[in-house]
C-alpha cells in the first residue's frame, strides 16, 4: 500500500469488504502488520493493544516479481446462459421503455474449476503486477474462502475535507490491437447509448456528493483502456461541508451506484436479486480501506473472483439502458469474464 506525507506514528489502517446487498454484513479487518510503500522506501506497521501501538519500523527486504504459474482451469460451468440472458434483457428493457427503470445491471457468474487450489495471495501479486495502476484487494471471508480482485474504479476517498469519485460505466470489448483497437476506443467515444449509461451514473453520483460539499466539480468522459475492455470514466471532486463524514459514511452514502446497481436503486435491487442466478456476496460491493482519522480509499468488488479449494466464482455485468443491444451486452461481459482467466494463464 502507498503512503504520502510524514511517516511517524501512522494512524492504524482497517481494511474491509461489504456484500452488494448492504443489508448483509461486512467485515472490517485490523491487519496483526502491514507493508507500505512510502517514497524509495518501505515501511512495516505493527498493530499492537499496548504501548504506542502503531509504530513503523524499515522494510530492508525485496518484493520478487517472479510469481509461479497457477494450476490451469479444468472445466468452466456458466450460469446464466445465453437464453437466460435474453429473455432477462427483455424483462429489464420492458421496465426501462414504461419509464419504472432508467438503468440496471445485469451480471452473470462462471464457476472454474482448477486442477489444484489457486492460492489466493499469488493471484493478488499477479493482479497488482498486472495492473499497477488499479486497486488490487486480497480478502479472506472465512478459513479457505477468499475475495480477490483489480479495478481502476473509485467508489470514493476522502482525504481530510476532499472527497472523489471515479466512476466507470460505458464498456466496449477491445478487438485486438491496431486498427480494430483504434475502432472500439472511437465507436466507445462516439455511441450516445455508451454516453447516455455513463452520464445517468456521474449526474447521480454527483447529486449526491453535492449534498454534503461546499464545492464539486466533474470532469469527463474519456476513455480507459485495459486488456480484454475499455470504459468510459470521468472524475467527480468535492470539498465536504463542515464537519466532513468519514469515508465509510461516504460509502454507506454512496453504494449502490448506478455502475453496478441501477435506477431508482431500490426497484434496481430487487429487480437484481429476483432475475440473476446466485447471490452477488462480495462482488460488486465496497471494497478498501480507512485510517483513525476517517480516510481512505473504497473501490468495489469487480473484475474479482471467490476462491474457495478449487472453485473460482468469476462475475461480470453490464448495463442496461433505453436503446441497449442484449447481443451487444452478452458481448461486453464475455469479454469482461476473461480478466481473471488472462492473468493466471501462463505467458506463451
């Protein structure tokens, strides 16, 4: 983890997780120490119940980047096939066009079966080698189940009174490289369906962060591009009013966001939880982290997989709104079903 400022006696970190449906419960985690990564150098955090409690000590050791292959995927069984997929577009497309939803995201699941035990901290590494420039969160929710995922989106931060958002709606598949690359980031820049799903998001995201701001401005779309998808993402700022809430209040305040819920949130729920085959647990919901001072950083559960032996439950979504395609969004989540897949392959 990256730290900025003096390092001295740091606030103890908490991390955690918290299901989509935020009726269920979460969980905090106070880790026994951390590694941080602060200018050249590297620092060790031990949490203690006596004494100081919290003091830093120097990291002289090395972080390899020679990480061993993971055991192959043996089987893949999806659920939510194609058929199911259609005839659930019909429904939510039907809500959309009486005007009861302006946007929902449907997500499906694929459970892998691997020839032996994925070990979750190797994919974690893999994940943040990967993909340096995303959040990258190892998980454990119970003795050999674990939460493990990467992604570029920002749920919310807060740093003292400034709070951000960097929400990510509008996807397209990437066709390889070159020409086919240039055409998917132009048709995703271009399409008023892409824009439309992306702007229902922000306006929503940013009404509400207007509520508590003295200030808050937006900046947006542009395109970001990763392996297997590229996306619509804008930034939204904001200088918090008062007394500003901690993060975690920001996130309760915040979730379920029209990037991995829909409008209006509640019908969107219940709507979600009638239509799609497994319960979404972890995935889709807050993930991140927050310090005694009430910062921190909160991304959500996706690009993810459960492990637990030698299941991996990879989800992907997509959104509906007026004038969507359900070929076209089967389409964008095969090629969001490959992130996982991708990483863990070995290099040809």
């Amino acid at each position: 983890m990256k730290v900025e400022g003096e390092v001295g006696l740091c606030a103890p970190i908490v991390f955690g997780s918290i299901p989509f449906d935020a009726a269920l419960p979460g969980r905090l985690i106070l880790p026994k120490f951390g590694l941080l990564d602060h200018g050249d150098g590297r620092i060790v955090q031990f949490s203690c119940t006596s004494g100081k409690g919290f003091e830093p000590v120097p990291w002289r050791g090395t972080a390899s980047r020679e990480l061993p292959d993971m055991p192959p995927v043996e089987a893949a069984s999806v659920k939510g096939d194609y058929r199911w997929w259609m005839s659930c577009a019909e429904t939510i497309l039907e809500l959309i066009e009486s005007g009861k939803l302006q946007k929902l995201v449907l997500a499906r699941e694929v459970e892998l079966t691997t020839a032996a035990p994925w070990t979750a901290g190797i994919l974690f590494l893999k994940l943040a080698t990967r993909y340096p420039d995303s959040y990258s969160y190892c998980i454990r929710l119970s003795g050999s189940e674990w939460f493990v995922g990467s992604i570029p989106e920002l749920l919310v931060s807060r740093f003292g009174s400034r709070a951000c958002s960097r929400p990510l709606a509008g996807t397209v598949p990437i066709n390889g490289d070159g020409a086919g690359f240039q055409v998917s980031i132009e048709h995703l820049l271009s399409s008023q369906k892409l824009r439309r799903e992306h702007s229902v998001t922000v306006d929503a995201i940013f009404r509400r962060m207007a509520r508590l701001a003295r200030e808050v401005t937006s900046s947006g779309p542009s395109a970001l591009a990763l392996e297997t998808v590229a996306h619509l993402v804008s930034s939204i700022d904001c200088q918090l009013a008062g007394d500003p809430p901690n993060v975690l209040d920001l996130v309760s305040y915040l979730h379920p966001t029209p990037a991995v819920g829909g409008i209006p949130a509640e019908l969107a729920g219940a709507v979600i939880k009638r239509l799609e085959v497994s319960p979404r647990r972890e995935y889709a919901g807050p993930v991140g982290w927050m310090d005694r001072n009430g910062d921190g950083e909160w991304t959500l559960g996706l690009r993810s997989a459960h492990i637990k032996g030698t299941k991996v439950a990879v989800r992907a979504g997509a959104g509906f709104v007026a004038g969507s395609d359900a070929g076209e969004e089967w389409e964008e989540v095969e090629a969001k079903l490959k992130a996982i897949p991708a990483v863990v392959a070995p290099e040809e």
